[in-house]
C-alpha cells in the first residue's frame, strides 16, 4: 500500500509538546474554545482516566459548535463501564479494590460496553457537530491509519467496532477485535471515543477483572456487554497517534498542523474539569448512577430501586460484600 503523502516524516519525528515560542495560546482553555480553529488536535500526556475523560467532556461542552475535534489519550490501567451500566454485573469488585493491583473503576459518560483500558492501549475522540455525526466514519479513519501502519486486514464491522481478519489457533480465519466505540450526542455536538489495543500486556488477565461473580444473582436494567475475542495490533502508542492525527488532518484540510496542542496535568486546575475529576472519582457517580437492579438467592431477596437517585441508596451498597 503506497503511503499516506507526507505522513512518513512525520512517523520520524516526535509528538510536538507544548511550547509557547510556537503557541499563540497561554493554556488550553484557550485553544479549546478559539471559534477560528475549525478543525484541531489534542494529545495529553497525563495518564489520569478520570482527568483525561473529564478534558474529553471540556472539549464536548467548550470547544466551538461549528468545530471539530481529535483528541488523543492513553491510561493507566483502568476498566471503564458505559453510563447506563452496573457494575456488579460487568466487573469483578473485589479483584479491582485489591490496592497491590492499582487498578481503577471508572464510569464514562457515554453509553456502550465496558472496556479495559492501559499504557498499551490507545483512545481517541472524535468531536463533531451533530449534523455530520456518523457512526463509521471516524473509525474508518482510524483504519486507514492502521492499514498504513502495516495493519492491512483491519476493517470496521456491522458493530461500528474494528476488527483485523487473523487465523485462530485451527488456521480458520476469523475477526479480532482491537477497537471498540461508544457515543455521547447532544443536540449541537456529537462525540464518538473509541480504544486500540496496541500492545496491551493486560490481555491474557482481562477475565480477572470482568468476570463478575455477582452475575448470576442479578436481574438488571441496563446495558450489557458484548464478549468479544481481542488482540493487540503490535505497533507503539507513538506511531498509532502520528498516523491518526495525520488522518484526521487530510479528512479536515483547516486542521494546521503546526497547532497540535499537547494537553499536561495542569489542566485539572481549570475549575470545570476540577469539578468533572471529583464527580467521575465519586461513589455517588461510580456506584449510584446504576440503574434498578435486584439481587437474589435461595433465601435472600434485596431490590435496589436507586433510579440513579442518592436518596434511594444506602451508603453501604458501594461496598456490599456478597456482590464482590
């Protein structure tokens, strides 16, 4: 496959940083909400889920209706539930509270499965207005990156998720799942994040965190994740970003260059995204927002009818035993 134009330099040099020589911006409220950027990129540093999902919601409620935005981040090792699920169904609750493991539980605002997010897994954000949202096309941006990068068999399926076409250990070939995406759409912006599992050293471990020995016990509303087989790409976090900024700025031409912004740790000081890492760190959000469940056994019955209200939930639910 002939190469994208100008992107092999490009995959030589390093991500650029932050440098106010360059910038014409003091920080990234700023840049964020510049209504003459049309279109724009944003690479953080941090590994910080609750700080980079609360810049990705920044970026969604700041940055210009007319707009759009790509905004690239890796975490640190984290399971991430979609908003309208339960977490006593998706995750292993005892495993994840072991401190040894430093694994945190996280709860997006957007809707879909839950994932398992570290250092070699990649997310991207795609920040759009609401008239030229669509479910396929920034995944298929993100192939066209991957196929440059020597992913050839990569492909989006019916799902709207990524798949590459491999042989199974019977040499039958059949689709790995290396990309999945989950959507938040309001009536001016739209917002489609998705992962790559680049190189995860997580994968052979995922049924430890996602296992949830509760499950069986509960009958739930909400939403339920679809098991899928996974694998890594192989590639570095570093050309996997280079190629898809690249995509992005050859899909949207206004996109410069030269303006990439790198987003640092700081940002947590701008009081909105202060206020967002406090409300994705808190069991009020993590555990209250799941909707009405009930669990049961031979002999024990408890209905919890939270409706995604605090008044309805004791405090202890966070910590129940017998659901871990």
């Amino acid at each position: 496959m002939a190469p994208s134009r100008g992107l092999l330099p490009l995959l030589r040099t390093p991500i650029p940083i932050f440098n106010p020589k360059l910038r014409r911006y003091s920080h990234f409220a700023a840049a964020a909400t510049d209504s003459s950027q049309k279109a724009r990129v944003f690479i953080s540093k941090s590994q910080d889920p609750y700080l980079n999902l609360s810049i990705e919601h920044y970026l969604l409620q700041k940055s210009p209706a007319d707009s759009t935005i790509l905004f690239l981040y890796a975490n640190s090792p984290c399971v991430v539930i979609g908003r309208n699920q339960n977490p006593w169904i998706e995750v292993n609750l005892g495993v994840l509270r072991n401190e040894e493991l430093g694994v945190k539980l996280v709860r997006r605002r957007s809707g879909g499965g839950t994932v398992f997010h570290d250092e070699g897994n990649v997310n991207y954000s795609v920040i759009c207005p609401t008239p030229a949202f669509n479910r396929d096309k920034h995944a298929e941006m993100v192939v066209k990156a991957l196929k440059y990068l020597g992913t050839e068999k990569a492909r989006v399926n019916e799902r709207h998720d990524i798949v590459v076409d491999k042989e199974d250990k019977d040499a039958i070939l059949k689709p790995y799942k290396v990309s999945g995406s989950a959507y938040k759409i309001t009536r001016l912006r739209s917002l489609h994040h998705g992962t790559c599992l680049l190189s995860s050293p997580n994968l052979e471990s995922l049924s430890k965190y996602l296992r949830a020995p509760g499950k069986p016990f509960i009958k739930a509303r909400g939403v339920d994740s679809v098991s899928s087989p996974v694998t890594n790409v192989g590639i570095s976090n570093s050309k996997f970003m280079k190629a898809v900024a690249f995509e992005f700025e050859s899909m949207y031409p206004e996109a410069d260059r030269s303006q990439r912004f790198t987003v640092f740790e700081k940002e947590k000081e701008i009081p909105e995204i202060a206020k967002g890492v406090e409300e994705l760190m808190s069991d009020d959000w993590i555990y209250c927002q799941t909707p009405q469940f009930t669990f049961s056994t031979e002999n024990v019955a408890l209905s919890v009818i939270g409706q995604r209200t605090k008044s309805s939930w004791p405090s202890m639910w966070s910590g129940v035993s017998f659901l871990q």
